[in-house]
C-alpha cells in the first residue's frame, strides 16, 4: 500500500487567502496528511463547504473523492468508484 501525502496547508491557504498583496511572504506548508488509500495523485478538483468544516478533493486516478476536515486536516473517508462522464 502506497502512501500519498497531501499538501493539506498549502490547499487551504490557496482557498483563504485571497488575492496576492506585493511584499507578502509567500505560504508555508503547515501540514501533510497521509491518504493511505490513494495510488498516484491528479487531483484536480477541489470544493470546500465551510460551515461543515469539510474539504472535497477527487482523485481521477483512482476515481475517489476525498473527504477532509478543514480545521484538523484530518483524512475522514472516501468515496469510491465516483467517476465523472467526460463532457
């Protein structure tokens, strides 16, 4: 089983951060997650629902989406078998 290691901090500071002001220090990574489940990585499409404190990420590759909590960062389940029809 491969571990995949999530870049976590540096999604949610590209959700909340907003515009780019000049002079600012650029984001830092705060934390990983492990996503013991997850082969490879493509992921694409993101969707956060803040006032459930949830992180939606899809894996194409392995046709999964991935559920998280914004505040922790932690892994809560995955979907499986979601696959999208191509447009």
């Amino acid at each position: 089983m491969q571990m995949l290691a999530v870049p976590l901090g540096f999604v949610l500071t590209l959700c909340f951060s907003g515009p780019a002001i000049a002079g600012q220090e650029p984001p830092v990574l705060a934390a990983t997650t492990p996503l013991p489940a997850v082969d490879g990585g493509d992921f694409r499409h993101f969707d956060v629902a803040l006032g459930h404190d949830r992180l939606f990420v899809s894996s194409e590759v392995n046709s999964t989406i991935q559920i998280f909590r914004l505040r922790s960062g932690a892994h809560l389940s995955s979907v499986r078998d979601y696959r999208q029809e191509s447009a």
